[in-house]
C-alpha cells in the first residue's frame, strides 16, 4: 500500500529569480481566483515554509497531491525544495474507504456462517466498497502524475523570473 497510498517523491524547482519575487508571485497566486473555476496553484506560504497543490473546481472531491517545503535564496537564486505526496485528507478517504469495505465484507461473511438473512447483501456492499475503493486508488496512483508535473511547472515558473 506504500506505493499506493503512502508514497513520497522529492520535488526541486531552482530558478534565476530572487526569493522576494518568487514570494510575491506566490502570494498572488495564492490569492487570485480563489471563487473561480479555473485550475490554478493553491495553497499556503508561511515564512520559508510552503505547502502547494493544484486547485480545480471538483480538485478537494478527490485525491489531491500536495508539495510541502521550503523556499529559499540559493547560489541559483532561488530554490524550492520538498516533498510530494497525498495530502492527508486524501489518505484518510482512502484508507477510511478500505476500512469501510473490508468491515462490510467481514460482517457479510460473518453472518453468512451464522445463517442470516440479510448476509448476502452486506457481503455484497462490502465487496462493492472494497473493488470500487482499490479501483480508485490504483487509477489515482496511475494519475497522480498529472498534479505532480502541474506543481513541477508552475513552481518552476515562481522562481524562473
């Protein structure tokens, strides 16, 4: 499951440009659309430590990647510099859901052995939870390279000038 749901890449962007105006597009970035509908770059910038992730319109619904690092003056300019992964909130949903699934289909099986009536369809919805959860971890993972190139880009853009 860890490369699935508890996977972590290291993530560098450097640039020309000085740390004051990459922290200044950063602040604009964070601040513009936030009502739109449009993708953009969302997310927190607290002294030298930033947290970054795509934002979209249906984005918080589903598995978000998030950055978490720094940024700093370098001999290049400027770099930022961390980690990606999940945002917790997207593990929880995931492994909540498995969770969830797997307790269902537990019970199922449980009162199958114990001759009760609705124990078909517990061991039904158990199974249906759990396939459609690991369905959509997998195809996350699959996918979940997209946000990380979004991050990559527009980051890399923040200190390019």
């Amino acid at each position: 499951m860890k490369q699935f749901i508890f996977w972590e890449q290291p993530l560098r962007v450097a640039g020309p440009g000085s740390t004051a105006n990459a922290v200044a597009r950063l602040n604009a970035q964070f601040s513009a659309g936030r009502f739109g509908s449009k993708e953009r770059l969302a997310g927190l910038l607290r002294g030298s430590r930033l947290k970054a992730w795509r934002a979209t319109l249906l984005g918080r619904a589903g598995d978000v990647v998030e950055f978490d690092g720094e940024l700093r003056a370098s001999a290049e300019g400027t770099v930022i510099e961390g980690t990606v992964r999940y945002q917790n909130a997207t593990r929880i949903q995931f492994v909540g859901l498995l969770v969830i699934g797997v307790l269902l289909t537990a019970a199922g099986i449980t009162q199958r052995f114990s001759g009760a009536a609705a124990s078909a369809e517990l061991l039904g919805l158990g199974l249906f939870v759990t396939v459609v959860t690991v369905i959509w971890i997998v195809s996350s993972a699959g996918m979940r390279h997209i946000q990380v190139q979004f991050l990559e880009e527009k980051l890399g853009e923040i200190v390019a000038r």
